[in-house]
C-alpha cells in the first residue's frame, strides 16, 4: 500500500493543556511525574519529566465543561498518593482508576504489571470516544488478560467488558 504525499513521518512534539490555573497544573504533574518546571514556555510553564513528552501549561479562556476526549494514562506504584498531591478519585475500576487532575482534567492510574514490578513508571495519551469509553484496554486484550486473569468480551458499540476468570 503506498503512503498519501502528506503521511508522516510526524512526531509528537509536546501535550498542550489549556488550564485554570496553569502554576498550579504543572506543579501537580512535576510532583505526579517527577519531573522539573521550566517557566519559561512561550505559553506558560513546561514540565520535563523522565520518559514523557514535555507538557505545556496555558491559561484557559474559560473553565472546563465537559468530559475530556483525550486523557493521560500514568503508571504509577502509587495511585493514592495522586489523590495526596490533589487528584480526585472518580471511579476505581479492576485494574485502574480514574482520577481528575487539581483542575478537573480526567486521566487513568494503573499499577505495573506484577510481572514486571520494576519497570519504569510512564505517562501517555489515550483516546476516548465521545462516550468516553476505550475500544479495548490498555496494552490490549492479552495485556488485560495476564494482569486480571479475566478475559475480555465485545458488547454492542465496540466496548469492551470483563467476563469469567481465565483459566
């Protein structure tokens, strides 16, 4: 198959967050993500952090309305301490939860994978559909199947559940 004229190759440059409080986002994703602040972003504060594309912080001409269509997946080896740096939980689903940033934007937490407890902890995009919900899990269907020992059946519209234990 060959490539229209204009596909790639692109690359993801930064995340661009249009915020209330543009300070205080950025000081809750450099703590959540280890990361440093840099004030000197032509738009407003930049968070560095290892492993993760920068993150730019700019005001927001007016204040969040609606569920967001893209949201932030962190693996982390610790979800409540999220909650501790003034995330609020939104919903604790099998094998992640949903939380809102200090400014109410939505992302996802998930512990590692117990098989691989040491692995490096990382933040990425995730798109939702307009109902918010996944087409499938992250890492996928065997990715869910090994971390919950359940497996996954289709549902009408494309989403995804958990069904019976895998045996």
């Amino acid at each position: 198959m060959q490539r229209p004229p204009s596909a790639g190759p692109h690359r993801l440059a930064a995340l661009h967050v249009a915020t209330s409080d543009p300070l205080a986002a950025a000081t809750f994703w450099s703590s959540a993500l280890a990361g440093s602040i840099d004030g000197s972003g032509r738009h407003g504060p930049v968070v560095h952090a290892p492993g993760t594309l920068p993150m730019r912080f700019a005001p927001a001409g007016e204040p969040k309305r609606v569920k967001n269509r893209v949201h932030l997946d962190v693996h982390t080896r610790d979800v409540p301490g999220l909650s501790t740096l003034g995330a609020r939980v939104v919903a604790v689903h099998d094998g992640w939860t949903v939380l809102a940033d200090p400014d109410g934007n939505e992302l996802c937490a998930f512990a590692p994978d117990a098989a691989a407890p040491d692995a490096p902890m990382r933040v990425s995009p995730s798109a939702s559909t307009a109902t918010g919900r996944r087409s499938s899990p992250p890492g996928g269907r065997s990715a869910w199947a090994r971390r919950s020992g359940r497996d996954l059946t289709e549902r009408r519209g494309g989403s995804t559940a958990p069904r019976a234990p895998v045996s």
